[in-house]
C-alpha cells in the first residue's frame, strides 16, 4: 500500500490534523488496522470498492463516508485499485465545518455522507489536497472549541488526570463534561484520557531501548501494573505489545 499525508493550510491547522492518500497494491487485497485517537474523520472512495469496520461496510467508488472516533482498533481491507483520500480532523472540531446533532452516533460507526456535503469527485482528482484545502475555507462555521481547555488538560497529563481534575480546572459540573464530550467527541472525558494514556504509552514502547522493561512504562504512564498495560494494548491494537 502507499500512503501518503500532507498538513492542512496554515488557517485550517487548528481544526485539521491532516490530509491522507492511501492507494492499493499490485500485492492485492491488505489490511489496514487504525488504532484509536479520539478524532474523526471524512474520506472519499475513489478507487476499487472495499471493506472497512472490520469488513462489515463496504467502502463504494464516488460515495464520501463520515468516521466516528473509535475505542478500539479498526481493519479495513483495501484491494489492489483501491484508491482513498481523507481528512482527520482534530478532536472536537467536526462541529467547526458540519451541523451535526451529536457526534455520539458515529462512535466506532463509518457511515455514508449526505450527498450535499460530500466531495466532489471530479473536482478532487486533479490536485486533491489543494480541493480539500478550498472546501474547508470555504465552509468553517466558527472558529471555537469550547473543549480546547480542556483537551489541552488531558494532553498535558498524557491521560492521567481525573473527571473531577478536569472539571475543576475548567469551571464545570462532571456532568456537563460528559455531555460536552459525547456531543463534540463522541466519547467520554475518560474514554478520551484513557485513549490519550494509551497513545503515550504506545509511543514510548515503540521508541524505548531494549533496556527499558513494560512494567516501568506502566508505572510511568500510571497503569497499576504491566499486565493492565498489556491489557490496553491489545485491546486497542489487537496484538501484545511485543509485537509493537
């Protein structure tokens, strides 16, 4: 598979994560597996058809698909025509380009997009991201994210600060957090710390040296021990973290 990334204009860059391309293989059929990171995402099938959601949704040419933030991992199968672009947006910015009741209804869900919001196909293929750069100017509704303060907290921590911390430190009831969260994310505060939490450690296996042991990742990412760490990552990666 090739796949290739590209950042937002300077004006979109605190609501789009980036831009992606992923294009199929003369290897054939492959497996793409997505780990959680609290962001959704929009991407525009303009290939062969194809599975995604665990091959429970197919993926067909021409038709745009909106993706919810995921609690756990996510394969989809791309074949050898396939051909993908996307925009991840960053967390609780979905809202800042689309009027959407609640972003609840797409967690770990990959539906497809209204017509009068999708992509045009014609229009993307001759310099997409460039396309996609034009088509969120274009259509930015406001320029806030009531949760930025709040997310800023969680990031700051890696994860580990508590419900009760968080609404403290922004002047708000737990309960009005949960709302807000479910609405803007799709997932709870502590759904998010703990894929947050989880990201940290994941990175920190991936860049350690051979020295450095699980249970002391544990202890600094604030898993009781390795084995809930362990845990964690195979549940949102599907595989022990020896294989990271």
């Amino acid at each position: 598979m090739e796949y290739k990334k590209s950042k937002p204009h300077k004006e979109l860059e605190p609501f789009i994560h980036f831009y992606w391309e992923l294009k199929g293989s003369e290897l054939g059929k492959q497996c793409e597996r997505v780990f959680p990171d609290g962001c959704a995402g929009i991407f525009l099938n303009l290939g062969e058809n194809c599975l995604t959601d665990n091959g429970s949704v197919s993926i067909e040419f021409g038709k745009t698909y909106v993706v919810g933030a995921m609690t756990t991992f996510k394969d989809s199968f791309i074949e050898s025509d396939s051909y993908l672009i996307g925009v991840c947006f960053k967390p609780a910015t979905f809202g800042n380009f689309y009027k959407y009741e609640t972003q609840q209804v797409l967690t770990n869900n990959t539906i497809e997009f209204e017509k009068s919001s999708s992509f045009d196909v014609d229009k993307i293929l001759h310099n997409p991201f460039d396309y996609l750069n034009r088509f969120y100017l274009d259509r930015i509704i406001n320029k806030n994210n009531q949760l930025q303060a709040t997310i800023n907290d969680i990031h700051a921590s890696n994860g580990r600060i508590s419900v009760p911390d968080l609404s403290r430190r922004n002047f708000t009831t737990v309960r009005q957090l949960e709302r807000s969260f479910k609405k803007h994310i799709g997932l709870s505060p502590k759904e998010y710390s703990n894929i947050i939490r989880f990201q940290h450690a994941l990175c920190m296996i991936r860049n350690s040296d051979e020295n450095r042991n699980l249970s002391d990742i544990a202890f600094e990412c604030g898993y009781c021990d390795h084995s809930h760490l362990s845990n964690e990552i195979k549940r949102n990666t599907g595989i022990p973290p020896s294989q990271i």
